[in-house]
C-alpha cells in the first residue's frame, strides 16, 4: 500500500468536494447579487465575481487533477485549464473587455473537456456519465461562435455533479487502497 498516493487521494477527495461547493456558491451570486440589490461595480462584489471565488474553485483542483486516474498528458490538459481559467478570471477582475478574454477562456474549456473526458472515461457509472456530458458541452460549446450563453449553462449544475462525484470516487478509491 502506498500511503502517499491514498494519503494524496483523500486529500484531492476533499478538494472535489470543496470545489463542489464552492462553484455552487459562485453560481449562486448571480442570483443573490441582483436579489439583494447590490451594485455590480462594488468592489466587494467585482471581487467575489472575478477573483476570490472563481480563482478558489479551481485553485482547489490541482489536488484533483493529480489524484484523478487520467494518461498524464490529459492531466497537462487539466493543468492548462486551470491555468488559463485563473488567468482570465483576474483579466476579468482587471476590467479586460469580454471579447479579449472570453475567446482565451473558452479555447481553455477544449482543454478541460479533453481531462473531463478522459479521466472520466476511465471511471465507471454516474462519473462517466455526467463528465461526458460536461465534456461534451463545456468543450462544444467553445466551437458555436459567439453562441447563445444558454447552450453553457448546463455546464454549471455538470460541473457540480462531476465534481462531487469525483470527490466520491477518489474517497473510494483511496479506501480501496487501505483495504489492500
């Protein structure tokens, strides 16, 4: 048994779970800024949209891209997403226009649909299912030129799912490892 890599796998566990949860508070500000009538150009409230809450969502991935059964070459692609997602992201707190930034992020999502597919290929049940579906709109959606913004919304409730998912799978995993 190795105890480094169980050790590293409930460690990314947490991590899925905690993005998890923290994605759905981020989905959750658009419906609560408006609702509580808070100005959108706020600093409290640029900051939770484009910095504190996207940037510890997939800060909290790198654990989970590393611990997740995927070719290492599709976890490079899972690195790169995070990467560029962070990066536009604080583009965004910056104030970069929408069309300098969008097009940069959505080139990223091809990169996180190939690490969605894959590792989730790999897995078995509701993982496969719903990361193929993820995959499939998160990467699809950034070939519909200027597409409709509703075409990505399932994105974000399969994120979550996937997420949570994963965080179960890898908490399984690694107790398969203390069984063995």
């Amino acid at each position: 048994m190795d105890e480094s890599k169980q050790s590293q796998r409930f460690g990314a566990a947490y991590a899925a779970y905690a993005a998890a949860i923290v994605f759905v508070v981020s989905l959750a500000r658009f419906f609560f800024i408006p609702l509580l009538q808070l100005p959108a150009n706020s600093p409290v409230v640029a900051e939770l949209n484009g910095g504190l809450l996207p940037v510890v969502a997939h800060l909290l991935l790198f654990p989970v891209v590393a611990a997740l059964p995927a070719p290492q070459w599709a976890r490079a692609a899972g690195y790169g997403w995070l990467v560029i997602d962070i990066a536009t992201d604080i583009m965004a707190l910056d104030g970069i226009p929408d069309a300098t930034y969008l097009p940069m992020r959505y080139g990223g999502h091809i990169s996180a649909a190939l690490w969605i597919a894959l590792a989730s290929w790999q897995a078995t049940g509701p993982v496969r299912v719903f990361g193929l579906l993820l995959a499939l709109d998160l990467g699809g959606y950034s070939f519909i030129p200027n597409g409709p913004f509703w075409v990505l919304l399932p994105s974000g409730l399969l994120l979550i799912i996937w997420f949570a998912l994963v965080g179960r799978l890898l908490t399984h995993l690694a107790a398969r490892q203390t069984e063995h």
